[in-house]
C-alpha cells in the first residue's frame, strides 16, 4: 500500500545524507 512511498523516502534521505 504505502510501503514503496516509505521505502523512496527512506532511500532518498540516505542518499542525500
């Protein structure tokens, strides 16, 4: 359901760490 959006997000925020 909303598990790809939460995974993006988490992916997301670690690559611009």
């Amino acid at each position: 359901m909303e598990n790809e959006l939460k995974s993006s997000a988490i992916l997301i925020l670690f690559l611009f760490s």
